[in-house]
C-alpha cells in the first residue's frame, strides 16, 4: 500500500509516455519496447539537468517530472514523438499540477498527485504518435515562456474514471509559426519606427556628418555582437551534429 510521507507537495510539469497496447503484446515484445523506450527517454531529457527531472516507471510506459520548467516538458514531449518513426508507438500525456512523493514501503519512494494522474489519462486517450495537453499545462506553458502556447490548439475534451472532465490540446506547428512569424513583423516595424523616430531627432539636433559617424559606429559595434552570436550559433550546430 503506498501512503504519503511528510515532504509536501509541489506543481510540477509531467509528461506521461504510454506504450500503445502494451498489456496485450507478448513478454519478448514487452522487453522490446520497454529497452526502446528507455533509450528514447535517455535522449529526450539529456538538455534537463538531473536535478530539475524525475523519472518514473509505469505498467505501460513511463512518467517524466519536470521542476520548473513547462517550455522544457513540451520539448521533450515532442521529440518522443518521432521514436514512433522507430517502431515504438507512443501516446503523449501531459499536464501540469501538483505531485507529492509518497513512501512504497520496505523503504522505497515514488511519486503520486493530480499532476501525474491526469498526464496518464490523457496519455489514455492520445491515440499512436499523438501528443495532448491539459488546459493547466497549457496556462503554466503562457505564464513560463509567453507565446510557445500557441502551439496548442483545442482538440476536444476527454473524461477520467472520477467522471472529471478535462479540456485537452495538440500541437500545431503551423499555428506557431505564424504567430511566431507575426510577431517577428510586429518586432521589426517597431524597431524601424523607434530607430527611424531617434535618427531624425539626432539630425536636429546634431548635424549631418556627426550622426552618420555615429550611425556607422553603432553599426560597427552591432555586427561584432552579430558575428560573435553566428560564432556562437555554429558551435552549437556542431555540437548536434
């Protein structure tokens, strides 16, 4: 019997990665996907440091923990999706909420709470290859990195065995990267205007040639900081290669 122990609860981000079918399937099989999934999990957390995660194991897959991090959660989440491609057939859960660890007896822990629970009912009607979000999830998502919920879109409502209903979300790229795209514009016409609106007031008050000396000295010093973030850039690229 599993009760709970004195060291509290948090909110925490959890995704839940269910292995379709995998009751049904043979015990070979079983050991298959079991071994491949804890390769794919291995990768997708390896940007999250051990201390901001905990892993959990699951009768039909298993649950990642994430301390303060949703941005990170759906990242991760993601890129299990592409080790269906693989032959590993995962249904995506995820939620944000509260989980508190609780003792297992003979001296064991794990980890309980609302948090996980949902991730693994969502996980339950997520079909192969598909990932879904709760609604909290998706607000911890907008208060954590603003925008990045967009990706998020309604796709319906499911219900629990407590006959709670919870509002669910899949990913969309394109819904994104058009809002990420219309953004960038909005950024760009504003920048143009500020800069334009500040070149103007340094004509009249400073003259001709002293401005264009200072343009040319403002552009100078933005492409060092340019080429030193390409630099960086290209580090990074290779690093992933």
């Amino acid at each position: 019997m599993t009760t709970t122990t004195n060291t509290g609860s948090f909110r925490a981000s959890v995704a839940f990665l269910k292995i379709q079918d995998f009751a049904r399937k043979p015990v070979p099989e079983q050991t298959r996907l079991r071994a491949q999934l804890e390769a794919v999990i291995a990768v997708i957390t390896a940007e999250i440091p051990p201390s901001s995660r905990i892993l959990l194991d699951a009768l039909d897959g298993a649950a990642v923990v994430v301390l303060r991090d949703p941005e990170a959660t759906l990242r991760l989440a993601e890129r299990a999706l592409t080790a269906a491609a693989g032959g590993l057939p995962l249904c995506i859960g995820v939620n944000h909420g509260v989980v508190l660890v609780a003792s297992a007896g003979r001296g064991g822990e794990g980890m309980v709470g609302d948090g996980i629970a949902v991730a693994a009912t969502i996980a339950e009607f997520a079909s192969s290859s598909r990932l879904l979000a709760s609604r909290s999830f998706r607000e911890a998502l907008a208060d954590a990195a603003p925008g990045v919920e967009s990706g998020l879109v309604p796709a319906g409502t499911v219900t629990d065995p407590g006959l709670r209903t919870h509002e669910v979300f899949s990913t969309d790229k394109r819904v994104a990267g058009w809002q990420r795209r219309q953004f960038l514009a909005a950024s760009v016409a504003s920048a143009a205007v500020l800069i334009g609106g500040g070149i103007g007031i340094r004509f009249a008050r400073r003259g001709y040639r002293q401005t264009l000396e200072d343009v040319r000295a403002q552009y100078d010093r933005s492409a060092s900081r340019s080429a030193a973030y390409l630099r960086g850039v290209g580090e990074r690229l290779k690093f992933w290669k």
